[in-house]
C-alpha cells in the first residue's frame, strides 16, 4: 500500500489523530488525555507533527515531538505494512535532528512503549533507543495505573478554610498556569496551552478541578479526562504547591476527581506516571 506524509496543518488534524488513537487504543499509552497532549505549544511548529495517508486520503500513522515531555508521541496501524514504523523513528529522528539549538530540541527523547510490543521495541532499538528500565542508579519506568469503577472511592474533605470547585476556566488561567509552574518547577505550561484545553471538545469544565486556599489562591488541581465511547477516563495533571503539601490537597482534588469521573460513568480510570 502506498504511503504519504506531511506536517499538520489545521486544527481537523488533531481530531482525525485522536480518532485513529482511539482505534488502535491497544496499542497506545496515550489515547483518554489527547485533548490535553495535542494542546500542547509543541504543536506550534506543524513541522514537529508527522501525517501518514493512505492511497484513500485516510490518515494511518501520525507522530509529534512532544517537548514539553521529552517524548515522541505516534500511533500507527501496523496492518498498513511493516516498513511504516520505521520511517516514523526515521522521520523522527530527521526532525530531532532539525530542532537542536531551538526550543523544541532536547540531547534525548524518549518513546514508552509496553513490555509485550516486542516488534516495537525491536524497531526502536535499531533506531538507537535503549531501554531505561535498567540502567543502574538511573533506571526508570513508566507506569500506567487502573482502577475499576467497582472500587468504591473514600472520600476526603478538605481542610477547613480550603474549597474543592471546578476551574472558572478563562478567568483563572493566569492562576492556573503559575500553579502548574511552581509545581512541576518548570515553565512547560503556558497560557496558549491551557486555554486551548478549554477549548477542545473533549473538555468538560466539571472534570478541571482546583483547591481554593482560605487566602483565595490557587494551590492544588486535578484535571480529569473522560472518553464517551469507552466509558474510561484518565487524570492528567495532577499537583500541589509545596507549601501546602502537608494538607494532602492533592488526595483531595484526586478523589473529587474520581467521584466526578464515576457520576459521568466511567468504568475505568487511568494513571500514568514515573516508576
């Protein structure tokens, strides 16, 4: 089957990308929290996202240099033919290569993948990636973690003083985004970023959830993400100022998030961070 590329180049992209996502959902660390990834300013340059097309104009491959993460984010459909996840590292490490000395390059990038996508990791490992699972004092993972609606999700209040509510979006960016700041200690989450998140139709403002200080400041969040085709969900980010940390604000926000998630019906909820 013949194969085309090119770089993204509307706002329809995303979503033709997050549909084959969600096709190839086994396949695929990220597939709930796209709306989030894909908002991402990563994306600002069309040159970071790579477009395959069949010869019926449909999209079968796509992949993004996601700075933000230090990571290449790619789906493709295997059926299409065996040299297509080859020219996506080829492509990758091409545009890796293109981006050193601007803001969009790192000296490493880094691809998750699960321990049974054996050809996957064959391929990746030709292409120059080694696996950090064990490498010593510097060994990581990531971990993706479920849990069954049929768990029943405790419930914890918030000090007295603090308020649990949802983002009042537009008005609260600015907060929100120094918040994510001072958390992560790191100047990834921008305000084109975050208001673009609201923007998706994927986002639902009940599931962007924040902890008001007694001050009226901003000091903890959790953003939750539901698929109404699957029934699962997934949060994406999770955070609290380190000044409050001792409160357990960021517990508090999570099973808000939970109870919001499980009222939307969500059979599963997902998780995924750093082992």
């Amino acid at each position: 089957m013949e194969v085309f590329q090119r770089s993204f180049l509307h706002e329809s992209d995303k979503y033709q990308m997050s549909a084959l996502a969600r096709q190839l959902s086994g396949d695929t660390l990220h597939v709930i929290d796209l709306a989030y990834r894909l908002s991402s300013w990563a994306l600002d340059d069309p040159d970071n996202v790579g477009l395959w097309f069949d010869d019926k104009q449909q999209l079968v491959a796509w992949a993004v240099l996601q700075t933000p993460w230090w990571t290449i984010d790619y789906v493709y459909d295997s059926a299409v033919g065996s040299n297509l996840h080859q020219e996506i590292l080829a492509w990758a490490d091409c545009r890796a290569h293109a981006t050193v000395n601007t803001a969009y390059g790192h000296p490493a990038w880094y691809v998750a993948v699960f321990p049974e996508q054996v050809e996957r990791i064959h391929d990746l490992e030709n292409a120059g990636f080694k696996c950090q699972s064990n490498i010593g004092e510097e060994s990581w993972s990531k971990v993706l973690l479920r849990r069954s609606s049929e768990n029943t999700v405790k419930t914890y209040k918030p000090p007295t003083g603090f308020i649990v509510r949802s983002l009042a979006e537009e008005k609260e960016v600015k907060d929100y985004v120094e918040l994510h700041q001072s958390v992560f200690e790191s100047k990834n989450m921008t305000m084109e970023w975050r208001q673009r998140t609201l923007k998706h139709p994927s986002y639902k403002p009940e599931l962007d959830i924040v902890v008001e200080s007694p001050a009226g400041s901003l000091v903890a969040f959790c953003i939750c993400w539901f698929d109404e085709n699957s029934l699962e969900g997934q949060v994406e980010p999770l955070g609290c100022h380190k000044d409050f940390r001792q409160y357990a604000l960021g517990r508090v926000a999570l099973v808000e998030g939970l109870h919001r998630l499980q009222t939307l019906g969500a059979k599963n909820i997902f998780v995924e961070t750093d082992n």
